[in-house]
C-alpha cells in the first residue's frame, strides 16, 4: 500500500495501492455500510434480508407464468425501497411493497400473497380482497 487517507469528510477511506504481479496502480474506497433493519410486528429489530421477501414472493408466484427477469426486478425494487426508507423499515411496509408490485405482475400471486399478509380467515376475506382488486384495476 502506498498511501491511505480520509475522504468524504471522513466518511470513506482512500487507499491507493500497487498490485504485486504487474505493479499497476490503483485507488480503491472503503465506506461503512449501515445495517438496514426491519421492525417486526412485535417491535423487535432485525436485519433485512432480501432472501426472507424473495420466498414470500416465490410462494406466490408458484406455479404462476411469471417470467423470472420480472420476478428478480420486484425483488430488486422492493430492496431498493427499503433502503430508501429512514431508519428501521416496517414490515407492515414491505409486505404493503410487495402487495402493490404483485397487483400488477400476477392478480393470484397477488391474492395468494394477502391472504397470508392479512391473515384471511375464510372465502369472506377472499371475496372482500377480490371485489377490491378488480375495483383498483378498473379504476
């Protein structure tokens, strides 16, 4: 190494180094990522972890004519949005996200995904969710 050094107001560190097979030099940035966490239903914290939004929305899209590049780019917005959000992410508000993003790629994916978020109780609840979906995409 050559040299290292603060940058971004001491919000980085810069290190220029020298690679020791062809001796080219180069700079590279090392920032401290904080942990994105999500507040659970009963206030406990947890890390995000895109895996856990990625099975909920597989389950719903099982058996579904889903193309998986369509699959990746919600997953990927989902993520994106909760690193947009200030402070610990609720998880009312990722599965409110993924909700939204299912009610136009796959209006049974979209079902079978609330039934669980919303804790259905019965056909009730299916047939409420249902008129409710078809009055949003008249509109």
């Amino acid at each position: 190494m050559i040299d290292s050094r603060r940058a971004d107001s001491g919000g980085s560190v810069r290190r220029r180094r020298v690679c020791a097979t062809c001796e080219a030099r180069f700079t590279t940035y090392e920032r401290v990522e904080a942990p994105l966490l999500v507040r659970k239903r009963d206030g406990d914290t947890e890390p995000f972890d895109v895996s856990k939004v990625a099975r909920g929305v597989g389950a719903a899209l099982a058996d579904r004519p889903v193309p998986a590049g369509a699959v990746s780019a919600l997953i990927a917005e989902i993520e994106e949005q909760a690193r947009d959000h200030t402070g610990p992410v609720p998880a009312e508000r990722i599965g409110h996200w993924v909700l939204e993003a299912l009610r136009t790629l796959d209006e049974v994916a979209y079902l079978r995904f609330a039934s669980v978020y919303k804790e259905f109780q019965g056909a009730a609840d299916f047939e409420r969710e249902m008129a409710a979906l078809e009055a949003s995409l008249e509109d």
